[in-house]
C-alpha cells in the first residue's frame, strides 16, 4: 500500500483458517543413484537437517539425525554414503543404514531407524512433508 491505508485484518475466525505449509521443496532432477541432498527446514525455531537419498530407482527421505546420539550422520559437509554408495553411513561412530529403510544394519543402534519422511514428487522436485514428528527423536 503506499498510500498509507492499512491492508485489511484477517477476519477469519482462527479455527476456520488453514495451518501454514508445512512442506519443503526439493530438486531432486540431477540426483543420480547413490547420491544424497541434504536440506533444512525450521521445527519450532531450530534449524533441523534431513537428506533425500537416490537408491536403487527410489528416492527416500530422512531426518539426518543418528538414532544413536542425536547428531547430524555427517561433519556438516554432506557426505552420507559409504564409498561404493549403497550404505548411508554415520560419520561419529561408523553406524551403517539400509537406504531404502532407514534401518542401522551395523554399529551402535542397530535395529533403530532414522526417521523417515513422507513426501510427494512435483516435476523435478519433491515436496517434504517436515510436519513435527513423534517417533522419539
Ligand atoms: S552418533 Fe551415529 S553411530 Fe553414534
């Protein structure tokens, strides 16, 4: 507005109104197999990481955080494969991931999991769903 008015306040009662998005966009179009994207997204103030992981054909979505201490699964440099790309692999203590499940196949919390996220293709990209999660992370 540049003439000084005000935009109208919303009306609408807070209970009709739609929740924010909560989705984060991805490109995803250049991601060949074996590779990783790591991404952030905000939950309730803090920045929190999470990857889409190219495997096999598929592509899966994670919160990149170990179920063994609650670290990020790489120095901040996005290096989450091990060196022939078939394991995600945890660089504090060696922890080893299937990438199609998310479950530690080796090191200190096997039989955990990361925790997945759903998400939706759009063209080139995928639309993370990064609503709060509950499954003890
Ligand atoms: S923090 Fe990941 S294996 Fe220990």
């Amino acid at each position: 507005m540049t003439d000084g008015a005000r935009a109208p306040e919303d009306e609408t009662p807070p209970s009709d109104r739609t929740p924010p998005a909560r989705g984060v966009r991805v490109p995803v179009a250049d991601l060949l197999p074996g590779q990783t994207r790591v991404f952030t997204f905000d939950e309730d103030g803090w920045e929190q990481s999470a990857f889409v992981v190219h495997h096999e054909g598929a592509l899966r979505v994670f919160v990149n955080r170990c179920p063994h201490v609650p670290y990020t699964l790489d120095f901040g440099d996005g290096e989450l494969m091990s060196p022939d790309r078939r394991t995600l692999v945890c660089a504090n203590h060696g922890a080893r991931f299937d990438p199609a499940t998310g479950r530690c196949t080796a090191g200190p919390p096997i039989g955990r999991a990361l925790t997945a996220l759903a998400f939706t293709r759009d063209g080139d990209d995928v639309m993370v769903d990064v609503a709060p999660h509950t499954d003890g992370i």
